[in-house]
C-alpha cells in the first residue's frame, strides 16, 4: 500500500509574475506585427491564419468546459483540485466569438474569400461560376443560417460555461452538496448540446472550406486534437503553478492521470486520423480522395510529421509508468502534442484556403504566437480572480488522498 499525500488544504491565490506578464505582452506584439505583415502581403493567407488560430483556441477553451462537465457527471474527485485550471481556459470563450464575428464580417464585406461556398453566383445555374455540387448543399450552406447557427451555438456554450463557473465560485463560499448537484445537472444537459453543437461548428468553419468534400467523422476528429491540446495545457499549467510554489495538494498521482489522459487520447486521436484516411484510400471515391490526394502531393513532408509527433512520439515516450511521472517528460510531451495539433489543424485548413503554395513562415509562427499570448494573458487572469484550490468542494479529501496504484 502506498502512503497517502498529507498535505493542508488552504486558500491558494495566484498572482502573476512580472515576467509571465511580460512574455505575455510581447507574445502579442509579435502577433500584431504578424497581422500587419500579413494583411500588407497576401490577406488570403493572413484570414486563412485568422480562421486557424481562432480555431484552435476556441477548441481550447471550449474543451476546458467539457472537462468541467465529463469530471462532474461521472462525480469524480481525481481532478476536484485542479479544476480551476480548465474554468479559466473556457474564459477565452468570448474572444474566440469575438474573432469568428470577425472572419463572419470580412467575409460578408468580401474582404475574406475563405469560403468557396459564399462567392458569388456559385448556386446560379445561369451564372459561369456556377458550382452543382455546391448548388445542391446552399439550404444548409447560406451566410443567413450559418450566422443564424453560430449564434444559437455559441450563446449556448457561452451559458453554460457561465452558468458552471458561477457555481463553482458560489461553493467556495457555501460549502456543502447544493453547487456540485446543479452543476451535475448543467453538465448532463451540457454534453449532449456539446455533441451536436460541436459537429455543426467544424461542418461551418472548417469542413465547409473544402465545399466538395465531407466526412462523417470529421467532428469526432477535431473533438479528439482539441481535447489532446486541452488537456495537454491543463498538465503543462499545473506543473507551472507546481513549480512556482502553488498546487501543494496536487501529487504525481494526479500528475500520472493527467498523463494517462495524454497517452490515451494522443492515440485516440489516431485511431479516428486513421479510421478517416482508410476508409477514404480503401473506398477511393475521386470526391472523397482528393482531400488526402492534394495533402499527400503538396504537402507530403508535413503529412507524415504530423503523424510522428502526434502519435508515433508520445506513443514510444509515454508507454512506461513512470514517464507519466517525470516532469519533464510530461512538459517535452505537452509542448510536442500543442505543436503537433496546430500542424494537424494547419494541414486541414491550408490546402483548401491558400493551397499548394502555402508554407510556414513568420505570418504563421508570428499569428500563432500572438493568439497564445492573447490566450495566456485572459487565462492568467482568470486564474486570480478565485482561490486555485476550492477549500470547500465536497470532493477535496478524496482528491488529497488520490493514488494511482
């Protein structure tokens, strides 16, 4: 038997550093000079950068609420002390609204050419650009009703992460089973809207980009590279705050099943790539196989890298027990997969926006830094405005006590 993890639980309030801050700060001035070099240079590649960026953090915080909701419903307590980490992710959520309200704008004013779908007289049969494939796809495909859509979808999400952190905050102050239970109720209802709600948005954003082509398991896709960064984040934070002399009460117990998750879902995520790619090669129907055939002629290299580093590498490092324990490991892995699921997103968004021309330079790297301090900055921020530990949420012994045998 191994010896429990005797530790005080108290208030924990987080202050950020100057030099976090700092970071922060000029993460975001290279982010806006990558916005102007990229609006001065070639606008359709600076939207297609918009729209993958914007992606990616909104997956982010939207994954921070359904951990939230898969760790209540299932009443666990594993994850009780750490819980703040994934409610101040999901207070990203309004930015994320923000920059898809944007991307909506510019296409509507014409400055964004994203979306074949939206150009004009694509769905008229006298126009010369008419488009039959895309012709029979305009009931659902319109601007009107995607915007219709978007708004349910994200007024939605935005009121249940709300709704669960306001509850979360009120337990801190009253204690006892009320907050957990409501929450439990939020979170039962939260997922199946999540399940739907998530499918339509990668149909609208992503999916509708390539017009010609679809895939049933495109949303069970994107769940599982959103949800691998997710949770690779909430790791990688707790080791920070770890470090930085905060989250006592957190073990390598807890460390361990964070890095389960990571190991799990790393090859989940797989299994759905090649579950994808198989069926598409094996069925070798010319409207479903161009979209690996146009990824595997011009972007061939990035292709396979995708692979290795987002399932071949943390397969091969995260196998033994106690690498899910080593600090370390944990950071290079986190690091690796956060990399590897902005790579994964760029070879799903590149080839149908800027196509075979497209490569990654300073526009990409430059973008892709200052939305992740914009992220950082809202996230960080979060994070001090309650106590990191919740003192009084029902489940704080069972977490204290919590060992992976």
């Amino acid at each position: 038997m191994g010896h429990h993890h005797e530790v005080a639980v108290h208030e924990e309030k987080f202050v950020v550093p100057a030099r976090l801050r700092n970071i922060t700060f000029g993460l975001m001035g290279i982010g806006l000079v990558a916005i102007v070099v990229g609006l001065m240079t070639d606008s359709h590649r600076f939207w297609a950068n918009f729209l993958l960026n914007n992606w990616y953090f909104l997956g982010v915080a939207l994954m921070g609420t359904l951990f939230l909701a898969t760790q209540s419903v299932s009443n666990a307590g594993w994850s009780a002390g750490f819980k703040r980490i994934p409610e101040a992710m999901a207070t990203y959520l309004p930015y994320a609204f923000a920059g898809f309200a944007i991307i909506i704008l510019s296409v509507l004013m014409h400055w964004n050419h994203t979306y074949h779908w939206t150009h004009e007289g694509i769905a008229d049969p006298t126009s010369p650009d008419f488009d039959e494939i895309i012709a029979e796809k305009v009931a659902y495909l319109n601007l009107p009703f995607m915007i219709g859509r978007v708004t349910v979808v994200f007024t939605l999400w935005y009121l249940f992460t709300r709704a669960m952190r306001k509850n979360s905050l009120a337990e801190d102050l009253q204690g006892g089973f009320k907050m957990l239970k409501r929450n439990k109720t939020l979170s039962a209802i939260f997922l199946p809207v999540f399940a739907i709600s998530w499918a339509m948005a990668c149909w609208d954003f992503i999916m509708s980009i390539d017009t010609h082509w679809y895939s049933t398991i495109f949303w069970v896709y994107h769940f599982a590279a959103a949800w691998v960064t997710a949770i690779s984040i909430i790791a990688l934070t707790v080791i920070y705050l770890r470090r930085a002399g905060y989250l006592s009460i957190v073990s390598d117990h807890h460390m361990h099943d964070l890095g389960k998750f990571m190991f799990a879902f790393s090859i989940f995520w797989t299994y759905i790539w090649l579950s994808q790619y198989l069926l598409i090669f094996y069925a070798n129907i010319p409207e479903e196989s161009i979209y690996f055939q146009e990824r595997l002629e011009h972007f061939k290299l990035l292709f396979w890298i995708n692979l290795v580093i987002n399932f071949i590498v943390p397969f091969l490092l995260f196998m033994t027990r106690g690498s899910k324990r080593n600090e370390s490991m944990m950071i290079f892995v986190g690091i690796l997969l956060i990399a590897g699921k902005w790579i994964d997103l760029y070879l799903g968004i590149m080839p149908g926006t800027v196509g075979a021309n497209a490569h990654i330079g300073f526009v990409e790297i430059g973008m892709f830094l200052g939305f992740m301090g914009l992220f950082i900055f809202v996230f960080t921020r979060s994070l001090t405005k309650a106590s990191l530990v919740p003192i009084k949420h029902p489940y704080i012994k069972e977490f204290v006590t919590h060992e992976v045998m």
